[in-house]
C-alpha cells in the first residue's frame, strides 16, 4: 500500500475543490492508495461538506502556530531582513515531511492566478524532500506555461494530467513529456439525491454567477446585464422556470451575494428558487440539483462539469482556458457554448448564446454522450502510470 497526501486545496467552500477532494481520494483508494493526507486551507468546510471522509485532514501551517522558538526566529529574520524564506521553508517541512508519499496538487488552476509562486516553492519543497509530485487535473494559461519559472517548475512534477486540450498542447509545444491528457476528475462525481424547491415542477433553467468572474469584465456591470437579459429573456419567452444554484460559498468569494440580489429581484414571478441559501448542500448533492435542470448558464466551471457529465446542454461565462477547453474537447469548438466575460459587448450576448444551445438541445446531448460513454478510458492509463510512480504492482 501506498501512502497520498494532496494539497493545494482551498477547502470545500468552493464545492469544485470538495469534488476534487472526493473523487481524487476515491480513485486512488480504488487503485492502492492508503492513509490519504489532505492539506487545506479549511479543514472545517472539508468535515462539514464531507464528513464521512476516512483519511486525515490537516489545516496549512497548523504546525507551525502558536508561539514556538521556529517561529519567534522566522519572524525575527522576516523584521530584521524582510526574507520570508526562513518562515516559509519552517512552514512547508513542517507540511511536507511526505517523502514516503505521492503527493497531488489538486487546486486546478492555481497556476493561473497571480500567487503561482506559491504553488512552485511548494513543489519545489516537496521534490526536494524527496517527494514525487502530480499536478492533477490541472488548466494553465499557454502564456503563462513558458514563463522560465513555470516551465522549469512544471517539469518538476512526476506527473502532469492537464483536462483538455488546450492546456495539453500548449505543455507539449513547449517541451514537456510529463504530461497526459484526461477528464477533470470531477466528472466521476456520483450525485447525491437531495430535495428539489417546487419550481421543479416545470422544466428549469440553472443559473450560476460568480463574484470573481466580474473581476474579469472590461466593462463594469456587463455580465450582471447580461444575466439579467437572460433571465428577463427565459421568462418572457418560455414556459421554464429558473433555480439559481450556487457552487463556491466562501465569504471573500460567494455566489449567493449576486445570486441572493438576482433572487430579490424575481421572486415575485414566482418561477424563481434560491437554492442552498443555508449553505448546506454539498457538491454531490449540488450535482444532483444540477442534473435536473434542462440547461444550466453558469460562471463556475466545476458546475459546467456537473452539468455535461450528467448530459445537460450547459453555457459557461468563462474568464479562462478551462472553460474554452473543456467545451472545445466535448463540442469541437468553445464559440456559442463559452461567453468570455472579458469581450462582452451589450446585453444579449447570453441571450443569444443560450438561444443557440436550446435551438441545438438534440445535438449537444448527443455529443455530451458521446463524450461521456468514452471519456474515462484515460483514467486506467492514468492510473497504471500513477501506480508505476508509487512504486505499486
């Protein structure tokens, strides 16, 4: 038996990062896996949204809290010479004494963001010590992957699996062997029967907006116009009603505050439902809500994943390659199924978009069959190439 550790998780706030957490766990306990370790942000939201997880949960840097002759020095040395260096290599031995397990950085798209840095002192920590490392399910941006220092911290890993396309050639262009090709793992998430709010009735229409896909809009407000066109759109024109359905929940990064503002603004249709507004679901159970609606229009791309890997028509208003990709590996292009928040001009950009995925609702569920019926092929090579990096037979 071997032993796991994944980290680089956030905490199962954001529900895609809870279905990594879950999936990842699961396949690698069906593939010889033991005594699985995961590393987080949030150990509370990781028992709440998933408490019957058998493995150890640990909180980043609790080893290294409280008042501890480590950390009086660290601190000492980050005053005196401003280095951080001290306090972080204190931190990450502490985190990262794993040099009898494979360790899976399981935030997708870490690598995307601005504190990438982080991601690489971590990986560099860990192969150091002597670990061997995976970035799983990963997207990063092509530019950003022939950066020197990414580049060189990407071959670093043992193992890439990038989950689409996009991602995958870009990695091989720019030279690197270590990566695979796969599904984000997130499309092995079995849904978990829940309550369904009344509006379900009827034929439903999920909506998801995020907070942080606004962070991306070029022209303030655009995306919350849009949405509303759409949703003004769906309940003048058809008989459907709407579910507004969140998938992150964290305080600095919530759904339910624009869905909550949507929300009040319909309610009085009578064809709208807040769903999960007690943050209770978790993303199986979400998943489960997800696979009832007859479209989904969602900023979240974990939500998206729910959506096609149960067969519903889903637009995504993305920000990043993960949103073109995916849609480009299921539907052979990402135009009328991926929005780009970035290059929204007017207010019916949704609207026609969404009109396109129902005008091609026959279509679209036969390609997402298609890509269901095939698309975990690669997880067996995947996991006889994971094995042969734990040294399991």
């Amino acid at each position: 038996m071997k032993k796991a550790v994944l980290y680089a998780h956030g905490g199962s706030g954001n529900h895609g990062c809870e279905a990594l957490m879950r999936t990842t766990s699961d396949f690698l306990k069906k593939n010889g896996f033991d005594g699985i370790t995961v590393i987080s942000r949030s150990p509370d939201e990781d028992k709440k949204y998933y408490p019957e997880f058998d493995g150890r949960i640990t909180r980043i840097g609790e080893s290294f809290s409280g008042i501890t002759p480590a950390r009086i020095a660290a601190k000492l040395v980050k005053t005196v010479t401003g280095s951080v260096k001290l306090y972080d290599r204190r931190e990450m031995k502490a985190l990262f004494d794993t040099k009898d397990a494979v360790c899976f950085s399981i935030g997708g798209d870490n690598y995307c963001y601005g504190d990438y840095n982080r991601y690489i002192k971590m990986n560099t920590y860990l192969t150091q010590n002597g670990s061997k490392t995976v970035l799983w399910g990963c997207s990063v941006e092509p530019d950003r992957i022939n950066l020197p220092e990414v580049k060189t911290d990407l071959k670093r890993y043992s193992l890439i699996t990038a989950r689409e396309s996009i991602t995958y050639n870009a990695m091989r262009n720019a030279g690197l062997e270590n990566v695979m090709l796969c599904p984000d793992p997130a499309f092995l998430l079995q849904p978990t029967e829940t309550e369904l709010p009344d509006i379900f009735g009827k034929d439903v229409v999920g909506i998801n907006i995020s907070p942080l896909v606004m962070n991306y809009e070029s022209d303030g407000g655009i995306a919350m116009k849009n949405y509303c066109a759409l949703i003004e759109h769906v309940l003048a024109d058809t008989d459907m009603n709407i579910a507004f359905i969140p998938h992150v929940v964290w305080s600095f990064n919530d759904d339910l505050k624009p869905l909550g503002e949507l929300f009040e603004k319909y309610k009085k249709t009578g064809r709208v439902a807040l769903t999960d507004s007690e943050r209770k679901l978790n993303c199986a159970e979400l998943k489960y809500i997800i696979s009832k609606c007859r479209f989904l229009v969602t900023a979240r791309t974990h939500a998206s994943i729910a959506a096609y890997s149960t067969g519903v028509p889903a637009l995504v208003t993305g920000y990043s390659v993960k949103a073109n990709g995916i849609a480009k590996d299921i539907f052979g292009t990402y135009d009328n199924y991926v929005c780009p928040v970035q290059s929204m001009t007017g207010e019916n950009v949704l609207v026609r978009s969404f009109d396109f995925i129902v005008s091609n609702e026959d279509e679209i569920k036969k390609a997402l069959k298609s890509f269901n019926s095939t698309a975990f092929n690669e997880f067996a090579e995947i996991a006889k190439r994971i094995c042969y990096i734990a040294g399991i037979r």
